[in-house]
C-alpha cells in the first residue's frame, strides 16, 4: 500500500504543533504507519522539519495570494491574511520554534520570499499615512510573527477560543501600529 506523504506530513504537523518534542515513533503512530515506513520517507527528524518547513511556506504562500495584499487598505489586509493564515498558525508556531531552519546561509528562501511580501505590506501601509512610520516594516513583521504563533499556543492550549484568534491578533497588531493624529 502506498503512503501518502502528505497526509504523513499533515498527521506530523498536527501531533508536533501539540507536542513538539514528539519522537519519530508517535509521529509514525499519529500517521498510522510503522517508524521503518516514516523512515522510508524522512531519514530522521531534521528531514521531517525541513519537509514540514516546505509544507509551512506553502501554506503561508497560499494565505499571502488569499489575502490579497495589494488591496485595499493595508489594515484590511493585515486582518486578510491573519484570517487566511489561521489554519497553517500551529504549523507556523511549531516552525517558529525551530530555530535550526534560521540558521546561517541554510535558510530556506520561502521565508525570504515571505518576509518580503509582509514587509512590502507594512510598508505599504506606513506610506499611505495608515501606519507608524517609527516602528520599522521588519519590526512589524516580526510582531505578526510572534502573534501568530502566540495565539497558535494560545489557542491549542485552550486559553483562548479559536473564533477570536483573528480579531485578537489584529487588534493588539493594528492598535499599536496604527498611526495616530498628534493632539
């Protein structure tokens, strides 16, 4: 019988998002298939990761043309992409954490790619007048970042309802970038 690496993927990243010091034999037991099978497809941890980290990207990728970035206003396209990133959030958060996949000249350049795309929109929204203009687009993008995988945890752990994981992340984002008229 053939497995069906992404659903494998997918099993991986819904039990290491709960538990990410999950070993190779629960990843292969929440997957359904034997450690040899898991093994068949990634060598050992580090190429489970970096298959999640592809996995990861997609996702993100697939959320930044979902939420159309270049539409609108760049507040209203901040509270897109949150709504259209949310089911990827516990992946993210899991990646987040990993810190090898951001290490030196090894780092994948879907990040980078994503990166340029969330920056454009922040600074996008600062030369509109939406924005703070002291607050740097790369500050801002690593807050959503760190939003992101925080009410990932957040919602995982059940301290807080999955149907105000958007509004919870935009609002605190958007109420301390947004700018404000000087009194």
């Amino acid at each position: 019988m053939a497995v069906d690496r992404e659903r494998v993927l997918r099993s991986a990243a819904a039990l290491l998002t709960r538990k990410s010091t999950a070993t190779m034999d629960e990843v292969a037991r929440a997957a359904g298939i034997s450690r040899a099978t898991l093994h068949r497809h990634f060598a050992g941890r580090d190429a489970l990761v970096r298959a999640l980290e592809s996995l990861g990207i997609a996702e993100c990728e697939a959320a930044l043309d979902t939420a159309r970035l270049d539409e609108g206003p760049a507040g209203e396209a901040v509270r897109r992409l949150v709504r259209a990133i949310e089911s990827a959030a516990g992946l993210l958060a899991f990646l987040y954490t990993e810190n090898q996949l951001f290490e030196g000249e090894e780092q994948n350049a879907g990040w980078t790619r994503i990166d340029d795309r969330v920056t454009a929109l922040f600074r996008r929204g600062q030369a509109t007048g939406e924005f703070r203009i002291d607050l740097t687009p790369a500050w801002l993008t690593e807050a959503l970042y760190g939003l992101l995988a925080s009410g990932a945890w957040a919602v995982a752990e059940g301290r807080v309802a999955p149907k105000d994981f958007t509004h919870m992340i935009v609002e605190l984002l958007l109420g301390g970038a947004t700018r404000r008229e000087e009194p």
